[in-house]
C-alpha cells in the first residue's frame, strides 16, 4: 500500500459554500431563496458542522443570504436562456456546484462543463458515484491546474462547441486573480459565439461596503492570507463596467446587492439581506 499517496479533498471554500446553502435551508424561514441540500449529502460532515466557527448562524448571515441569491441569480439566468435555445452552460470554478444534481430536468438538456481544480473534481465525482447520483453523460468535469494549463483548452478538450453559445457562470474567483488575469479571461470569453451570457461576480472596495459589512470583511481578508490564498482584487461597478467594455464585450450591466435584495429578498419575515460586497457583470458577446 502506497503510505505516501496523496488524500483528496475539496477546496475548503468550496466546502463552506455548499454547507452555507444547506444551512439556508435548515435555519432560515420560508420561503427559501434556493433549495440546496445536495452539497451536504456530498460533504457529510459530523452532526457539529453547524457549531463550526464558519458556521456561526448570526454571525454568517449575510454571507450566506449573498450566497444563496448568487446562486438562485445564476440559476434563473440558465434556466431563461436555455428557454431561448442556448445549450451549453460553463461553469468557471464550479466548486460543489449542485445544479446538475438538483435541476436535471433544466441540465439534461444542456451540455455542462464544470471547471475547476483538479482534486475537488475527483473528490466531487467519486461522492456522487458513493451517493448512487452519478455522473450524466452531458455533465462534463473540466479539470485545470491553472498553474500550470489553460481552462480554455482544456474546455474544448472536453467537447465544449465554439460555434455554439453559451452561458458561463463565475462566481468566488475574480477575487484571488490580478487584473491582468481577469481581463485574459474576459477577452477569452468574448471570442464565444455571439449571443453568449456572462455571469460573473466582482468584490466591492471595502470603501463602499455597507459599515456591517466591513468587519467580516476583514475577517474574511485575515483568513484568506493566513491560508495562503489571498485576496487580490476589488473594483467599483464602474470598474466593473469598463473591464467589460475593454475586452470587448457588446453589452455589460451590473446587478448589486441591492438588486438582489428587489429579487429575491422582499417581505421577509426574517430580515434575511445579503451582504454589499458582490456585484455581478452581466455581459453578452
């Protein structure tokens, strides 16, 4: 027996993210934003998740209410425009992604392409083989080293059509990528065929977050550079705006959180509102 092989696991954001929406779930008042209980399944932690210090329902409560309408958000988009004949759907950083799981009646009909690291993916695929959910034939897991290879290859490797368009969905990762890096993926993206959906997030300046906000906030910053993976870049929505207008995109908007608040947060009896560091670039090629 190899004493020396390597255990694989997911990434931990990856991890806290799916257990934040089956918290959602679990603790927050109907109705719920997303039904997502399909990361927990996958994760099965011990019966103290909930105490973990990640977990904090107070404390994590914006957090988690921006994580479940970003995930509704992209959900909705998807959903739309697979209604209009798009049939491809990139997700860039997929992490514990459920859609697939969750809307098989929606993705059995799209060509899906996970991308990401490659130790969450092998983990990812070998629960839900565990799990008896298995791994469809139109679900596609698109493993990258960034480090080391291109996603965009590796996506057309994996059957992605450039003729086609899609929609492509990237969420947690503008904020560990420098500028440089992000406009490289935005002028990729605009090579895809015309009619193509972008969704991708973009983090706030700690200048214009809300002032309940900027205490995790930092929290969040301590974290992420004692794990070693620290956050690079923060932009104004207008910032936002001219990266898309830069790469060449033919329309660009912004959704914030206060438009995610309109859409899915209104009469709540629970006061549940997400967090003001997320704006989303919606664009189209």
């Amino acid at each position: 027996m190899d004493q020396n092989k390597k255990t694989v696991e997911p990434d931990n954001t990856a991890v806290r993210t799916a257990l934040w929406r089956a918290m959602h779930v679990q603790i927050d008042a109907s109705p719920h934003i997303l039904e997502d209980e399909v990361g927990l399944k996958l994760i099965a932690p011990n019966e103290e998740w909930q105490q973990r210090p990640d977990m904090h329902p107070e404390f994590t409560k914006r957090l988690r209410a921006s994580i479940v309408a970003r995930a509704r958000f992209i959900e909705d988009l998807i959903i739309e425009q697979s209604t209009q004949g798009i049939s491809q759907y990139v997700i860039l950083g997929a992490g514990l992604d459920t859609f697939a799981q969750r809307r098989a009646d929606i993705a059995s009909k799209l060509q899906v392409f996970e991308i990401d690291q490659p130790d969450t993916q092998t983990w990812k695929q070998q629960r839900l083989i565990e799990l008896g959910l298995g791994v469809p034939e139109w679900l596609h897991f698109v493993s990258v080293d960034f480090e080391i290879s291109s996603w965009w290859e590796q996506l057309l490797n994996a059957g992605f059509d450039i003729n086609k368009p899609a929609v492509v969905a990237c969420t947690g990762v503008s904020l560990y990528l420098t500028r440089e890096a992000i406009l490289a993926t935005l002028r990729q993206l605009t090579t895809l065929a015309p009619g193509s959906k972008l969704a991708m997030a973009f983090y706030l300046s700690m200048d214009l977050l809300n002032e309940e906000d900027k205490f995790l906030q930092q929290i969040a910053e301590k974290g992420a550079r004692e794990a070693g993976t620290p956050f690079i870049s923060f932009f104004t929505p207008y910032e936002v705006l001219a990266l898309a207008h830069e790469t060449g995109f033919k329309k660009a908007k912004t959704t914030s959180a206060k438009d995610m608040e309109q859409l899915y947060f209104m009469n709540r009896a629970d006061n549940l509102l997400p967090a003001s560091g997320e704006i989303f670039l919606l664009a189209t090629t």
